[in-house]
C-alpha cells in the first residue's frame, strides 16, 4: 500500500463520477470526501464511484465509503459504485456496504440504471 | 447447502482475512503515528470499516480539571466532548468498569454516566481502556450497517485492537511528554542563551568602558606616576574620583638654582641638555617613592604625594624623596662634566596641606592637577632654597617629625603672611628610608683683600630700584660673607656685581640668597646660586689690590 490517491471528478448529465484511483485509507479518503461533499454543493443528486481495478481499500477507507452511502441514504441521494475488484466487492458486501451504495460491474452499467 | 456451506465458509474465511489485513494495518498506522488524535481518529475508522458502522466515537481522558484530551467521533451528531464533559455530568470518570472489555449500551441499568452519553449516541457498545495508569479512555460503535449482533469473534478483534490502541497511545504520549520537556528545554536554552548574550553585551559594553577609563588612567597618569600607583587605580573603584576633592597632600616642588641665568650663556641644545638630562634623572628617582609628577615647568618639577592615592606616609616620603633626588644630582653633574657642561645646584620645597585635586581644564584640554594656597606654599617655601638644600614647611615637619634629621629651623618674614614663616632645613631620613644628604664641608677662607659689592634685592623676579654697597671679606666656591650697612633679610635673593679698583665688573652678575645674619657685624652670608669657578675664586682670594673702599 502506498499511500497514494488519485480523485477526479467528471459529470455526464445529472451524474457526478468520481474517478478514485490508488490506495483508500482514512487518511487519503478525505479526497473522495472532499469531492463528494464538492458535487453535493453543486447541487448533484446522483454520483457514481468509479475505483480503478487496482485500488485498495483498507478497513478506513471503508469506513469513508460508508459515510459517504449512509449520507447518501440520509440525503435521499443516489449512491452507486463502479470498478471494484472482485474481492473488495465481496469485502463492501461483508460489512453491509451495498445497502447503501449499489455495486455495478462497470460504468455504462451503472449510468444506465440511474 | 453444500454449497451454501462452502459458501459460507468461504465468506467466513474472506471475513477473517480482512480482519487480519486488519490487524495488520493497524500495527502500521500504529507504529507510524505520534499523535493520539490521529491514533484515535485512524483506529476508530479502522473498526468502523471493518465492522460495517455507520457511527462511532474513541475518547480518551486525562487527569485535571478538564480531563477530556482527545476525542474522535464519526456519524455522532452530538457534540460528544461536551457531552462527556465531567463538568456536565457531575461526575468523573466511572470506577469499577470492566477495562479492555465490551459494554455493550442498548439496554436498562446503565450505571455510568459515560455509558449513559453513549447510549443518548445511538452507538451500541464501547470497550473502555487504560493508558500508563493516568488516561482513561473508550472506544465506541454504534450497530452494524447489516444489522447483525457483535459476534464473540468481533468482541475479541475489538479487544485486540484496543490493546494495540493503548500501546499506541502509551507511546504517543509519552512522546509528546518528551517533546515538550524538548521545547521546555529548548526554551529555557533559548532563554538562557538570550540572558547570557545579554550579559555578554554587557560585559563587553563595561569592558569598554573600563578600557576607557583605564586609558584615560595611563593616559593621565601613566606617565607621571609609578606602575603600583596605576595598578592601584586600575583596580581600586574608590582609589580614584576624578571629579574635584579636597585632599591632604604633601607636594614638592624642585628648582635648579640660577639656571636661567645660566641658560643665557649656553646655547638651545645644551640648555636642553641639560634640563633632559635632569629631568629624566629625577623621574626615574620620583617614581618609585609613588610620587605623582604632576608637572614639569621648565626646569622645575611638581610633585603630589597623597594624590591620587593617598598614604599614610606621604610626607616621609616625599622628604625621602628629596634626599634621593639631591643624592642623584651627583650623576647629572657627571654627565654634566663629562660633556663639558656646567653642574647644576637644586632646590627642594616641600609642604603639606588642603588642595582642591582634578581634572582642571575643559574638555578639549584637560589634565589631572591641584589648586590651593598650599601648592603656592610649597612654592614660596622652596624660593627659599639654595642649591642642594631642601628646606620644609612646619607642618610637613609635624607629619614626619619622627624620622627627620634637621641642620637647623628658621623663621622668614614672608610677604603676604600674617606669622613668620617657619622652615626646616632637611639634613636626613631615618626609618625605612635612612637617606641624609652629604655633609657641608665647604669653609669660608677669607679675601686678601675685600671686594667691592654693589646689590640689589630681587622681590620674585623683579629687582628693586635700590642699589647697596658692601664688602665680600670671605668666600667659597659657593658662598661669601658680605658686610653692609645695610643687611637684607634672611632668604633675600640678591643680584650682586663684585667691583675691581675702578668700579668695573670683575665677574658678570652674581646671584645670591641670603642664609644667615651675621650675630657681631653688619653683614651676611649669602648663598651664591650658582658655584664660583675655580680660578674666579683663586682670583678672588688672593688678588693683591685693594677696592675703592680700601682705599
């Protein structure tokens, strides 16, 4: 893990993709915070996290894509996740990620279901 | 179900890989950070992540009023320092908690008010732990985003990470104690390194200004006065007050005895000779009785004893002073002969008394000397003098009267004073000193025939419209006996002409003090100032014809 992180942000219509790549703790999450509390302000109610294949998230990191969902949840704002490996989406699905922010196989994928 | 065995085994294992990676992240944070409220910050999001929580809080407390050092919270709306605040609460931290172990919230009989804030959070459950026996502090989630209880396994990765939490913590603050002794240190290093630069520039500024008065000191004195006196200044603060005092001084003031007259017959350079020459004997011979040569004035010198260091010898030596210089007139008059110059008589005066010493001038001129009518005593004392003399006053007399061998005491009837002035003619020094000038071996051998003198008185400098006839009946190199009519005082200065036959000058002017009155004739003995030569006096001696008198 090298403590590096990557975040852009784009918009395509009413969404808001946040680009994530490279290693997510609690420290370095504070980027994807930055930019989804960003996209909020501008009045953004549907955003997509789109990670790169070879991100990691550790258990901090976690719980920043945590917050982010449950302020989704709370702020009736669409959450959804792209780009997860296999493993992380197992792991975002152990500790109850998905009831909050829906994982999709790819980026299309999810526009469409917006 | 096989499957779903498999399945659930396998999703178990994954679940127990993650807490590993876990474990394992939280070693690494733990062994990176120094700060508590990032450990606490990072280790309960860590937990939060790895648990699936929506909110959570990791405190931990001191002692001291306001105990409550760090606090992380996430997802709790309430503002938990004030909530957990003693001070609210009215109470401290709860004793008899189950330290390192779960306690969970969501039910009645909540014995603690820090359980009880908690709960009012919407978390679930905290572990409270101790830190090096002086911080208390807890670790608090809130359900699971899945809803599921907190299994025994989750209890046991909770309590290893709060074992980690408080090694970390232990360490931070230990840390941070250690930092602060460092800026406490350092700052007491920087305050000490200020005082001392301060005191350096001060010391420097003193030395400055004790290098400048100790050069003012060897400025003004060094040359006139001995090493021991300025090492006494130098180091005295009391020795010396340059501004003006009263001060009871013995001075002494020398004359070489009818040199000006003599001067006129040689030329500048042998004038100069001459007077360097004395001059430079007689500082060498002053300095080390710690006089101060407080000036030359032509051929005279003045010489404070008692100024600016006073002692309670003074007056003994600067009467042994005298001796040593009329005792060293013997090695100028040598040099003198040696170069085929004249010798030279001195006079000496000393007197003690009240001056007024110090800086006399202005500031563009300015030299150390002393005012009062006892340096014009030690003055007029000393006009008394005939060469190799040193003639004192009563009350340098009453310093040193113990040690002090004296030819003879005398009075003059000075100008000016009330009483006669009463001298001493100074023949020696006993004591430490034990100095006594040659004796006076010199005899009067009368004329073959008398020689007319014609005179008159000198008054200081000027001489009297009188004119008085006389007879030198008896002479020496250095003295004569002369009858008149008319005798002038004793210590009168006398300008003489001795006569041939015919009324013309034998010798040019012949300068002269009176020393004594004749008891059974109208005459005196006069002091010649400046010796008679040889052949003069042969001639004078032995000349066959009469004067006009005589005849």
């Amino acid at each position: 893990m090298n403590q590096s992180l990557e975040v852009a942000v784009r918009k395509q219509g009413e969404v808001a993709l946040i680009d994530i790549k490279g290693d997510v703790t609690a420290v370095t999450g504070e980027h994807i915070e930055r930019a989804y509390q960003q996209v909020c302000g501008e009045g953004v109610n549907k955003v997509l996290l789109c990670f790169d294949s070879g991100s990691y998230i550790n258990s901090g990191g976690i719980a920043i894509i945590i917050g982010i969902a449950a302020d989704g949840k709370e702020t009736a704002r669409i959450i959804r996740i792209t780009g997860l490996s296999p493993h992380f989406q197992k792991i975002f699905s152990m500790v109850g990620l998905t009831k909050y922010a829906e994982i999709f196989p790819s980026e299309q994928a999810a526009l469409a279901q917006f | 179900m096989i499957e779903d065995l498999a399945d659930g085994s396998q999703l178990e294992l994954e679940r127990r890989i993650f807490h590993l990676k876990t474990l394992n992240d939280v070693s690494q944070v733990t062994g990176a950070l120094r700060d508590p409220q990032a450990i606490l910050k990072n280790l309960l999001m860590m937990m939060m992540g790895t648990f699936g929580v929506r909110r959570g809080a990791a405190f931990l407390f001191g002692t001291g009023e306001f105990p409550l050092k760090f606090i992380a919270q996430r997802g709790v709306v309430t503002d938990l320092a004030t909530l957990l605040d003693p001070r609210q609460n009215g109470a401290g931290w709860p004793t008899n908690l189950p330290i390192g172990e779960v306690v969970t919230l969501n039910r009645d009989g909540l014995a603690d008010p820090v359980s009880h804030a908690l709960a009012s959070c919407q978390l679930q459950l905290w572990v409270p732990f101790v830190v090096n026996d002086l911080h208390y502090g807890g670790i608090a989630l809130s359900e699971k985003l899945l809803g599921e209880v907190y299994s025994p396994e989750d209890y046991e990765l909770l309590g290893t990470i709060v074992n980690q939490l408080t090694v970390a913590l232990d360490n931070a603050l230990a840390y941070r104690e250690i930092e602060e002794l460092n800026r406490g240190l350092e700052e007491k290093v920087r305050q000490r390194t200020e005082e001392l630069r301060v005191q350096h520039t001060r010391l420097q500024e003193a030395h400055g200004q004790l290098e400048l008065r100790n050069r003012f000191i060897e400025n003004a004195f060094g040359r006139y006065v001995s090493d021991e006196v300025v090492s006494s200044l130098l180091e005295s603060r009391e020795g010396l007050q340059l501004g003006g005092e009263k001060r009871r001084t013995t001075i002494l003031m020398s004359d070489l005895r009818g040199f000006t007259s003599m001067a006129e017959k040689l030329s500048p350079e042998q004038v100069l000779t001459i007077v360097n020459r004395y001059l430079g004997v007689m500082v060498d011979v002053i300095l080390p009785y710690q006089g101060t040569i407080n000036e030359f004035i032509g051929d005279a010198i003045l010489v404070l004893f008692g100024a600016p260091v006073t002692r309670d010898d003074d007056a003994q030596r600067a009467v042994a002073c005298a001796i040593a210089m009329q005792q060293a007139m013997a090695t100028v008059n040598a040099q003198n002969r040696e170069e085929g110059l004249p010798a030279v008589e001195m006079g000496i005066g000393i007197h003690t008394g009240e001056v007024v010493v110090g800086n006399l001038g202005s500031q563009r001129r300015m030299k150390y000397g002393i005012v009062g009518s006892a340096a014009n005593m030690t003055s007029r004392v000393e006009s008394y003098t005939v060469g190799g003399q040193i003639l004192i006053s009563e009350a340098t007399w009453t310093e040193a009267a113990e040690v002090l061998h004296v030819a003879r005491r005398f009075q003059v009837e000075a100008k000016g004073l009330e009483q006669p002035l009463v001298l001493f003619d100074v023949r020696g020094v006993g004591g430490e000193h034990n100095l006594f000038l040659p004796e006076q071996s010199e005899a009067l051998a009368p004329l073959v025939n008398a020689v007319h003198v014609r005179y008159s008185v000198l008054e200081g400098k000027h001489l009297s419209d009188a004119e008085f006839a006389g007879r030198l009946v008896k002479a020496s190199a250095t003295t004569g006996e002369v009858l008149t009519d008319h005798p002038p005082l004793l210590m009168s200065n006398l300008r003489m002409q001795l006569l041939d036959a015919n009324g013309s000058p034998l010798l040019g002017h012949v300068y002269g003090k009176v020393l004594e009155q004749l008891a059974d004739r109208p005459g005196v003995v006069v002091r010649f100032s400046s010796a008679l030569p040889e052949d003069v006096l042969s001639t004078l001696l032995h000349r066959e014809s009469a004067s006009l008198l005589d005849a």
